[in-house]
C-alpha cells in the first residue's frame, strides 16, 4: 500500500483526508480524538497551577455536536481497516462513553475498555474530588464476526506469563519524550509500545487520525511497522517530523526503544555467564551463583531486583536458556564452604549470592542473541521484554 516510505504524515482535516485511502488500508488505528476539554479550567504542571486549555481544536460544542463528530470519523475509519483489525481510542469520561455508543451503532464489536493508570498524575487542586489519575482507551475490531489480530503469547510475556488484565499503569510522558518539543496532549512512548505489539505484526501499516506529535509513528517504526499519521496543526506536524530525524540516528533510535520497553512494573531476568562445565553443574543443582562484593563479575543488587523471576544462562553469549526462580526477588548469600559442600569449587572469594531455580527450561520460540562484547561475562538484571525481543 505504501512502498515508498514507512512515515507518512499529511497535513490536514481527517474528514476529508481518511476517506481517500483505500478500503483495508490499515491493519490497525489508534486515535487520540479532541476530548473537549479546552474550557478554560485549571490543572498542574510542573508544580505550578496552568490552564488546560489546548487550542481552539480541543474546544466543545453542544454534546449532540460532539457526538456526531466522534460519529463522522469512525465511520471513515472503520472501512479502512482490514477485515481483522482494530481500532484503540483514548479519552476520558467527557468523551469515552459518546466514543462507544458511536462504535455499537457502527457495527464495531469492543473488546475490552483499557484503564491506563498513570504512575505519576498531577495533584488535584480543588480538593474536592479523587484526584485524577486514569484514562480510557477503547480496543474494538471492525466486525463482530471476524477474529481481530492479537498477539497473546507477546502480552503474556510481557506479563510475567500470568495473562495481562485492562488495567495497565504506565507513567505519564517523560522528558526523555520531549527532545524535540512537546505536544498538549502527548501520549507516551510506552503506552504506544504496548498497544502495538498487541494488534500488529512487523510490516503492518497504522493508521493515525490526529497524529499530534507523532508518538504513534515513533513506536510503530521503532517496532518495524509502518504509520500513516493525519495532523492539521503545522507546528505539531513540523514536531512529528523533527522526531522522526531523531530515530534516523541508529544510536538515539536504540536509547529510545531501549526506554520505550522499560515499564516499572515489568518482570525482569538475571542474565549470568557461566563456563560450560559451570553452568551443567548449576542447572543440576538449581543453584547458580555470584561473588558477592565489589570485584569483577559480581552481581551488584540494581532497582528492578525485586520484580526478578527468571534466570537467562549462558556460556560466552551461546547456549541460551532461560529459568524460573524459586523465589522470585530474593537471594540468598553463601558462604565458599557452604558451595562446596553442595559439589561445587568457588575460587575467587569468600561469600557469594545465591539464586535458586527450577531446572526444568522455559521453551520460548526465539532464541535471545547475547552479542559478545565487554559485558557479555557481566551478570545484570533486564527487563523480559528485552530477552524476548517482543518487536
């Protein structure tokens, strides 16, 4: 459909842009609609009071406007999807509910209605209500009858293999996100990340009605995919683009992927080398150990320690297999006498952490690659997603 390039962003109206596409143009949508919020109320930034105010786009009318607002680009949109897509819109309560009436009596069929909690919301100045923290985004698929791509398998292990619920807390846009300039409303890198590993497929083109900053773009090409982003505004198509030039720098676009799979919430793997006689040794015994301390090859105890519940041994970057923890966050520390009392012969120092693990492997159907480098024989806690290569 779009062989020439895997960023296209059009400025423009998506009334009138969306209906130009081909049927089954897309494999899948994410919208991030006006939520109509721009009257003239006051939030938190910063630690200062501002006003919520976007622009004269995020202004409302009457709610039988906004109804049929929401009505009219729904309708474009669901025939440029192809027969197994999905669609993911987000909003709050002002907008959310019109947003699913629209779909019902469009003939989309909702899957499930997302609670994205945010980690860290801004402070409620009235003190008068619960303070915000949450917003919705709605996934539906085309048809009723049809089957949706989702990939399960990806969310599960992202998961720590439990199945992922709705409720899905991800921090709020990080100034990590914000190099090139920010938008009002931007959404974060993370939450596109997820969003699109769990509908989509590498070569799969994405839709974007009000592209804003182009964070949808971003992931998507980061993830192999290819985007097509609608923005009427000049500035935030010129911030679209600046923030593309960014992930053309192989370097910047790997940091950026690099924190775009973080979630502090994510199960994490120890990674550890071992020598080949070493590592038959530990995976008989369900025992693999560290020196403890300073020295080279120790296992320093980093943030994300305790959502640890898989072990990922190797010997110089090869023989990959992966196994869970016992006791998932906790260590123990032995002493050398204590090793060798269970058969082993430890050389280099007198105490050592100990992680215990069932023996039996974790079939995954792709085998991580552990480049060799200078830190290959380092042991170091990464998040599973990073060992999985989710993209």
């Amino acid at each position: 459909m779009f062989p020439d390039t895997n960023f296209i962003l059009l400025q423009g109206d998506s009334m009138e842009l969306i209906g130009q596409f081909p049927d089954k143009s897309f494999n899948a949508i994410f919208a991030d609609p006006p939520y109509f919020l721009s009257n003239g109320g006051i939030s938190v930034h910063s630690g200062k009071a501002v006003c919520v105010d976007k622009g004269d786009w995020d202004k409302g009318g009457t709610p039988e406007h906004i109804y049929q607002y929401n009505k009219q680009w729904l309708y474009l949109c669901r025939e440029k999807l192809t027969d197994n897509g999905s669609i993911w819109i987000s909003g709050t309560y002002h907008n959310i509910f019109a947003v699913a009436n629209c779909l019902t009596e469009l003939g989309y069929k909702i899957l499930n209605v997302i609670t994205w909690q945010k980690s860290d919301p801004p402070p409620n100045l009235s003190c008068r209500y619960f303070n915000f923290s949450t917003e919705y985004i709605i996934w539906a698929r085309k048809s009723a009858k049809v089957p949706h791509v989702f990939n399960y398998e990806v969310m599960k292990q992202m998961n720590g293999e439990k199945q992922m619920t709705d409720v899905w807390r991800i921090p709020a846009v990080g100034s990590w996100e914000k190099h090139c300039g920010k938008h009002p409303t931007q959404k974060p890198l993370r939450l596109l990340y997820r969003i699109i590993l769990a509908c989509t497929n590498e070569g799969d083109t994405i839709l974007d009605p009000f592209a804003g900053s182009c964070t949808t773009g971003i992931a998507a090409n980061l993830l192999g995919r290819n985007f097509v982003g609608i923005e009427q505004e000049k500035e935030f198509v010129e911030l679209g683009q600046r923030r593309k030039q960014e992930i053309e720098d192989p370097v910047s676009a790997q940091k950026i992927l690099k924190k775009m799979r973080e979630n502090p919430e994510e199960v994490m793997v120890l990674v550890n080398h071992a020598r080949k006689e070493l590592r038959e040794k530990m995976i008989v015994n369900g025992i693999c150990y560290m020196r403890a301390g300073e020295s080279k090859g120790s296992l320093q105890v980093a943030p994300g320690f305790e959502r640890m519940k898989y072990l990922l041994l190797h010997t110089n970057g090869e023989n990959v297999q992966l196994y869970k923890l016992k006791t998932p966050g906790k260590f123990k520390i032995w002493t050398k006498e204590t090793l060798e009392e269970h058969g082993f012969s430890p050389e280099h120092a007198k105490y050592y952490v100990v992680l215990e693990f069932d023996n039996k492997p974790i079939y995954f159907k792709k085998i991580p690659q552990l480049k060799q480098r200078s830190n290959t024989y380092k042991a170091k806690i990464i998040p599973l997603s990073e060992i999985m290569d989710l993209r």
